[in-house]
C-alpha cells in the first residue's frame, strides 16, 4: 500500500483497542504514538520500549550501505527514539530476516556493525531471532531503555511563548543519499557529478543518535523529538502532539559548511534536505525562555552544538517558515522520501 | 541461505561479543540462547525480553492462515516463550512490514487477531514500527514479561535421576496444518482426502501458550522449554543446554483421539508429527522425582493436563525414544520443515 500513511492507519487499527484502566495497571504511562512507550518499572525508573525496522529497497538500497552499516543503523535508528525521550538505552532485542542471496559473511558483517552501535552506547544485545525471508532483508530492532520516573520528555508539551531548538545540523544524510546515488548513476553513464564530502555520506551510513543531548535536556525540554523523517514532519508531530503552532525561522537553521558546498556543487537545494531531508537524529524540541541561557551553557560545556531556531505562538497546530525576507509560509507536512532525487 | 542453521550461525555472529562484566553491569543474568533473555529490574522482578518474526511463505501460507490468525499467532509465538520461562506476559511492541498486495482492511484484520491473543493472556501493546515490504509480510513481535527475581526457569538444569514431562499432547499442529494443505492440493485436482478435524485445525491456527502450567511448575521445573520447533528438538536443547541425556517413553507419549483418527484416514504417521510437528507450545520439562506427585497435584486441581513421558540419566548429551518392544533408538535433532507434507 504505497505511500503507506502510517500515522493515520496505525492509529485506526491500534487506538483505543485497550482499555485505559488496563493499561494502566500494566504500567504503561505513554503507550502507542511517542517516540518510545514508557512503562513504570523500578521504584525510581521508568523503562522506555522502542522498535525500528529497516527493510532492504524500502528504507535502503545496497549500494549505499555496506552490510555492516545496515546493522549499525537500524540500532542507532532506536537508539534516537530513546535519545528522544531523555533516557539512556539498555537492552536490544534483534530481528533479521535473511533473503536467499546473503551468505553467513555478510550476516556476519550486519552482526559487526551492529556490536559497533552497541559498544559506543553501551547497550547489551540480550536476543534476537534470525529466519530466511524468501524477498529482502528486514531487520526490527526492540531497544529498551531507562529514564528516572515521570521524567521522559514527551512530544506533547510545546506551549506558546517557548522557544525551538535543534541540537545539531540537518540535512547532511540526504545530502550523503543524494551524492552516493548520483554516483552510482554517473558510473553507469559518462556523466561526472561531484563527489559527496565524507562528512556527509558518513551521517547517512554511521548517524550518531544524541543520547548525550538527550540528557542535558531533561528538565528543561518541555517537548522533543529525533529527526528521524526530516525537520518539517519532526516539528509537524510536535505541533500535532502539543496543539501548538511552531514557527522556524530560515536565518536560523544550522547549516553545515559541506553540506553548502555540495548543493551548491551539484546545483541542488540545501534548504531543502535540511527541512525535508531525514536520519539526522539530531533532537528538535521546545523550551521555556528563562532555560536558554542555562541549556546554551550546558551544550557548550559538553562541546555539542545548540541552536536555537525559532519559537511557538498561539494559534492553530502547524508549521511555518519564516523566511529571511520576514514573510512567512507554511511547512509541508511531507516528511523525506528516500529514493527520490531532489 | 536455506536451510538456515539458526543456531550454530547466531552463536557465531553473537557469542562473546560482549563481555560477562559489561552484561552483568547491565542486568542481563541470561541472554541470547535461551526462549528469553533475564534482566533483573525491580526488586523482587526481572523481566523477560523475547523476540519472534513471522515471515510469509517461511512460517505460513495464506491458504492455511486467515490474516486475523497471522496477528493472533504472531503474540502467540512470543507468549509461548514468556511461559517457558515460567513467567507472565506484560508488554508487547510490533513490527509489521506491509507488501503492496496489502490493504488496510488486511492490516486491521491482522490486527484484530493480535489484540484478540494480547487480551486473551493480559497483554499490553505499547509500541509499533509499520513499514512498507517490496516483497512478503513479516511481523517481528518483542514481548516482555516478568518473573520473580532469579527464578526464571532454563533449559540447562535437567540432571540424572529426573523425570521428563510435557503438558500436554503434541502433534496437532503439525497435523492440522498437512490436513489444510492436503485440502488445497485436492481442491485443485479431483481427489478427495480426508477433512482435518477442527480441534486440529485451531491448534495450527489459534494455539494456546502454557502461561498457567509454566507458573504451576515455577519452583519446581529443573529446565522447561515450548515446544515452537517439535518435541525431539525442544528435548535436544534441553539435553545440549544441560549436558544429559533424555529417555522418551513411546508408550508414554500422549497422542489425542483426534489427531490418531486423522493420521489414520490419511494414511500419515501420528508419530512423526508427535515428535517432529511444531507450533504446539505446550512445555516440556524436567523435574526431581520427589516432586512428581505434587505437580500431578497442582496440575490436576487447575484441570490442565500433565503427562510424566520420561527420564534423565548419565551419559553424553543426547536424547533417545525407548520404544514399545523395549528397545532404543535415537532421536533425531531435526526441527519440523512446515511445508514438506508428511
């Protein structure tokens, strides 16, 4: 069914199936639709339930990423969605269904990648369940993690007069996309394009989720979420969430030097993959005014950029773009398509 | 790359990447290679972590399975794990990639059957990933439960002198399953074959996992295990995992009215599918002699049924059917192929 609207239809096949005294006596204080659900475990510890799938020609082709990107990225995927709510991940539980061409070499290098992800956030891979696939590759990732009780930062708190941030650049995986496919066409022809930088392929192949970030925010985020589909549809379901009406202003988006230099190289649009492009998994949330000084220290601190870019008014949910010339327009809710070149 | 060695790959790619002092420090007092992982949570709980996927033409046909019993099956899977370790389901996260023959009414009748068995066994859904499919339908459930702390129940305690039980009787999937086939070969040709009975049918469509018999046998089982790959290969991990060598009674085997009418309509052997049929999700045990008339006890009071159908004894790791004339063979390690028609 593409375009799969899986918003929409995930809500009419699973909202209000289970009653809400049921669920709450399972624990269950954020259930279906966050970035992560969060069930009451530990006196003092909330757990954080995750599940990201990757499927091969849908979420990735393979000539741009290499066996053990694939399972690198679909860990850091859920490692961003626990990013997204403030906690720190724990326990991962893999999937992978394997297609008749993969041989036990190129599982091996998925594994491999996999552990790298697990390593650097300092996750224990508890299980997995490995079966053929008679088409394509698929890996879901179950990542479960922790965050101190009551303190998971939800996507439903921007109110008006807060402020909008973003804890790093976006775009630069889509910018990576685009250059990895333009050379695979221009190899096929005599056509030459311009070479993507490293900086930009690597954060498509070797995103870095932003647990850190995650946790300076705690506190002080009153909404947050991963760039996982592209800024636009990120700060879209903020709004959504929140009833709120965000406002991001152009001057003020991050903007990485490479990712310029490339567009304006192969006569692209950078605005367009920073608002639409997406796997950036750097976090988009909103704050209150009186803690932009102290979360501007804190990042600096730590040495991770922190931007702010724009604010929240009143009005109905929405999205708008106020432009360098003052006059605004409204974001499109569409989030990133992968294999379309833009 | 089928067949698909699932153990001995996922060793490989998985042992020993992690260090027991980084998965001690995280929890984990179990991990990959058991029915689910152990993490010690709450005081006074761990929780089980499990991870099962379905994949279309690998673990099921759409001739045999209405869309509703995918979803059912799909949790079932899991649960059967959860009570294989004594423990209770809790909270249950789905993925679910879509192929474009899929509609939305399929999806929600997918749906519908995995809420039917989430509420059937106390089960919260809390989270999802829904993705399109180029190819085939694959569901990858996590389902998490809990336990009393350290008294989840493995596979690696059977010892000599202990007898061998299963809680109840195997094989009707197996049959049910051949039946069904068997009346979609027949339909297109003009032979006639005998029509499976219901009971046979259900076992294969809409199983029931053993979460109250493994509860009855926390405290007592020495090593449990659900019978998800067949009775002989359930009885080979236990024998691996514990180093013992199971005797199975023929004659103590229990086979059900239904499924011996069938087999001898058709002309198949009830046997193999006793043995080898998987998917029937009753457990199989060991347990310490002295506790043999309790647990007969306990399960006769909760109307389950508990059949005593062997013994441990010293020797290298294997597992061995004595026959009726007395005599012994080995069993096999062979798991059930679901598609071959036996």
């Amino acid at each position: 069914m593409p375009p799969f609207d899986e918003f929409g239809l995930i809500r009419a096949w699973t909202e209000g199936r289970q009653a809400e005294p049921f669920l709450a006596s399972a624990g269950v204080t954020v259930g279906i639709g966050d970035d992560a659900a969060v069930v009451a475990a530990d006196t003092g510890t909330d757990w954080l339930l995750a599940v990201d799938t990757m499927v091969e020609q849908i979420h990735f082709k393979p000539d741009t990423m290499e066996d053990a990107d694939i399972g690198y990225k679909a860990l850091a995927a859920n490692v961003s969605d626990i990013a997204a709510m403030g906690g720190v991940p724990k326990h991962a539980l893999i999937s992978v269904s394997v297609p008749p061409g993969w041989d036990a070499g190129r599982m091996e290098r998925l594994y491999e990648g996999l552990y790298a992800c697990a390593d650097q956030y300092g996750i224990a891979v508890v299980g997995g369940d490995t079966t053929s696939s008679p088409g394509h590759l698929v890996v879901a990732v179950t990542l479960i993690g922790c965050v101190e009780t009551g303190t998971a930062i939800r996507r439903s708190g921007a109110r008006p007069g807060q402020f909008v941030f973003l804890t790093g650049p976006t775009g630069l995986s889509a910018g990576g996309l685009h250059g990895m496919l333009a050379q695979g066409d221009a190899a096929k022809g005599s056509a030459r394009v311009p070479v993507p930088p490293k900086r930009l392929t690597d954060a498509h192949r070797r995103p870095q989720p932003s647990v850190k970030a995650g946790r300076l925010l705690q506190g002080f985020a009153s909404s947050l979420n991963d760039v996982s589909d592209g800024l636009a549809s990120e700060a879209w379901e903020i709004a959504d969430a929140s009833g709120a009406r965000l406002v991001l202003r152009e001057t003020e988006l991050p903007i990485s030097g490479e990712l310029a230099g490339y567009a304006g190289r192969c006569g692209c649009s950078a605005l367009d993959w920073i608002l639409y492009g997406g796997e950036d998994y750097v976090l988009l949330g909103t704050a209150d005014l009186e803690h932009e000084a102290e979360l501007r220290r804190k990042f600096r601190e730590e040495r991770l950029p922190f931007f702010v870019i724009g604010f929240v008014e009143e009005g109905a949910s929405g999205v708008e773009l106020e432009m360098s010339n003052g006059k605004r327009k409204p974001l499109l809710k569409r989030g990133y398509n992968h294999f379309a070149k833009g």
